[in-house]
C-alpha cells in the first residue's frame, strides 16, 4: 500500500493554538482570506448587537429614571407602614413622620400647647435640626370639617405664597393623624400683644400697629385678586394675625379659608368665623365672598386702634355696647376720637388713627356691595380715595339716623345696642 502525503497551508496564527514541535513541517503562516473575512464579519455583527444592546440598555434607564423622577414629584407621600396615602398635588412640601413631630413636641405635651382653634391645637416643637416650629394637630379629623379643614390648608398653601401669609413648612398623615407644620413665630400673634401681655412686656406702639395694617391688607390682597382661585379667609382677626421677628405681620390659619370660582359665590350650610368678626349676610345667608373678608379686616382695624375684643362684655359695665363695631360708631358720632384709641399708646399720630378708622368703618358696612376690594382699601389707607368715600359714608349715615328718629323707639336691651340697623344682624345670634 503507498502512503500518500498531503501539505495542507494552514495557518494557526492569532488561534492561540501552539504548533507540535515534533512535527517535521513548521507551522505555516499562510492565510485562509475566506476563512478570515467570515471571522471579522461575525465580530463585527457581535459589536454591533452589543452596542445595540447596551444603547437600548441606557435608554431604558433614562426613561425609567425620568418617569421615576417626575413620578415622584407628584407622587403620594406616605409615612411608615400603615400610614395613609393623601395625595398632594400642589407644590413641593415636606413630609414628616409621626416620631419625628412626637419627638419635636416632647409627645405633643400640654406644656407645649401655644394656641387652640376650632381644628385642633397648636404646639411649640424643635426639630432634630435645632428648627422651631408650631405643630398644629387636627382633632377629630374624620369629621367633615375637620378632614377638608386639612386637605385645604395643604393645598391652599401651594398656590399661596406671599411675605404677609404663614408659610406651611410641611405635613403629617397617619391613619389617626392630621397635622401641620409651620414656622415658629416668635413674636406670637397680634391679639397677644393687644390684650394678652404678661407684667413687664412691651406692647405694641403705633409705628407697629400701622405697619400691621398694611401688611394684612396687602396679604388679604393677594389672596384676592391674585390668586387664582380666588382665596377667602374667613376668619381674619388680630388673634390670627402673627408677628415675625421683625414684627411684619403675617396671616396665619387658613383651617377656615375656602377656594372660590371667579364666577360664583360660594354658598356654604356652615358658617365659619369668630363671632365679632362675622359679616352680617354671612352670618344670616350662609354666602362668603371677598367682601367677607373686607368685614373681619375692617373689625381687626378697630382691634389695632382699640386694643379691644370685638365682643367684650365687660363694656357693659362702663353702660357701652358689647360689639366693638357699635361702640366705635357711638364715639366716632359723638367725636370723642381720642376714647377710641388704646390707653396703652403712649404717643400716636391722631390724624393716621382717624384715618384708621374712617378705613376700617367703610370695610364695615351692612351691605357688601358698599365696603371696598383689598386693593382699594390698601389705597385709601395711603389717603388716596379716602375723602371722597368718607364723604359718601357720612351722607349716608346721616340719611339711615334720621329714618331711625322717626321709628318707635319700644326696643328691647339688645335692639338699643346700636343705632345702625345693620350691625342688629351681629347682636341677634348671641
């Protein structure tokens, strides 16, 4: 049998493969062109389909991360396991655990209470970073009140952003829990300073009180007309009033406030506000509007001048009328301006306390088409406009005394507190 030998040119380079030494014939390097070209054609539709891979790899992690991103921004916040899911939907706030505000208010102790409403109570709180706050904690909030009372302050809040209006720092769910976190004020509410000073405080002088008015007048303002909805407070008052620690003032508690179309009057089955303070067609029709406001504005200026509540019994016993609104007409009647200001002011300007006061009698007028919108009052509290509204005012209160001279005069005690037929709607709910 012959032996037949085949050379083969095969080449084993770039293989990795190490050539026998045994073998007679070195190892070639001669290349196989077809082989070769079908091996960089498969590496390169290797690349190719990694770097597609790991392109549509990224993608998909951008898109993720976006949607996670702008997810989050409108997402619900939650607290801890077993804690409600309340849906936020305006602006960015921060969220706070139940431990951390228990923690703040030493277990929201009595000795921390620094104020109580109608919603709740109010604690003096210090966060882990050394921060003061005030914790208001809602009662009963599955209530109707109470519930909307929260789910309003948060979003109200959003959309209502000012220097003169209490920022909301944050909030707190649980399925027990409603609570509200603000800045702490230092300098405590306006009424605190008026009626509620313990031995050797200062009160607050004139200079103060005016800056007082404007600051609540342009931040019911912008309330007003600025915000959109429209925001109604409801129940502004010298208590709800707070002082920062330049003594600005700054509006404070919206529990009560109420969003508003632009093209209707809300109507509510519930009257909410602080009796002294309550317009009259509110309080007898259950309709809030703007001009609500106006009113409980006008009753805080008298609060400033007077230093007094808006309902105070103890005027009965100097025979005075127990609403402050009457009793101020009384005196601005009988020009006795220098009874109207507080005994605590030791110096004042007594041309700006009248001018004060002919504002803060126009805001009070029975009918709300009569009083004037924020903007105006902010004008004529620099004296523009004032003269012209003051002039109408007196002329139409001359008119209503005169028609009051000829009715019979068999009243009983409460319809003799006053002399203006409107005010009668303030004294008959007591």
């Amino acid at each position: 049998m012959a032996c037949y030998q085949h050379h083969y040119s095969v080449s084993f380079t770039g293989t990795h493969l190490t050539c026998d030494p045994s073998l007679k014939q070195h190892c070639s390097s001669s290349p196989l062109p077809v082989s070769t070209r079908k091996s960089k054609l498969g590496v390169v539709i290797i690349s190719a389909s990694c770097g597609a891979f790991l392109l549509l790899s990224l993608g998909a992690m951008f898109a993720y991360r976006y949607h996670y991103v702008h997810k989050f921004k409108r997402d619900v916040f939650v607290d801890v396991s077993g804690e409600d899911d309340l849906k936020v939907i305006f602006g960015q706030l921060r969220r706070f655990s139940l431990r951390e505000l228990q923690l703040a208010t030493d277990n929201f102790s009595e000795s921390s209470i620094i104020g109580q409403g109608g919603f709740g109570k109010v604690y003096r709180g210090v966060l882990l970073d050394n921060t003061k706050v005030a914790v208001k904690r809602l009662l009963d909030y599955h209530s109707p009140g109470g519930e909307a009372a929260f789910l309003r302050e948060v979003q109200l809040i959003s959309v209502a952003v000012h220097r003169n209006l209490l920022r909301l720092i944050g909030f707190c769910t649980t399925s027990s829990e409603r609570i509200l976190v603000y800045p702490f004020m230092q300098n405590l509410s306006v009424a605190y300073h008026l009626r509620d000073l313990i031995p050797g405080e200062k009160g607050l002088d004139w200079p103060t009180r005016k800056r007082v008015a404007f600051g609540a007048a342009h931040g019911l303002e912008y309330l007003h007309e600025h915000c959109n909805p429209k925001i109604i407070h409801r129940d502004l008052k010298a208590a709800n009033i707070l002082l920062d620690e330049n003594f600005e003032a700054v509006i404070g508690d919206f529990g009560l406030a109420k969003l508003v179309d632009t093209k209707m009057t809300h109507v509510t089955t519930q009257v909410r506000g602080t009796m002294g303070h309550i317009a009259p067609e509110y309080l007898s029709t259950g309709k809030s509007s703007e001009k609500t406001d106006v009113f409980g504005y006008g009753i805080t200026l008298l609060e400033l001048v007077t230093g007094q509540r808006a309902i105070d019994f103890h005027r009965l016993e100097e025979e005075e009328d127990v609403i402050l609104l009457d009793h101020i007409k009384k005196l601005q009647r009988e020009h006795r301006l220098e009874d109207i200001m507080d005994k605590n002011l030791k110096t004042c300007d007594p041309r700006e306390v009248e001018t004060i006061v002919q504002v803060a009698l126009l805001c009070t007028q029975g009918l709300p088409e009569d009083r004037p919108r924020m903007a105006e009052v902010v004008r004529m509290l620099q004296g523009v406009g004032l003269a012209e509204r003051w002039a109408k005012w007196e002329k139409l209160e001359e008119e209503r005394s005169q028609e009051f001279s000829l009715m019979p005069h068999n009243f009983n005690w409460a319809d003799e507190s006053t002399h203006d037929p409107e005010a009668m709607h303030l004294s008959k709910p007591r």
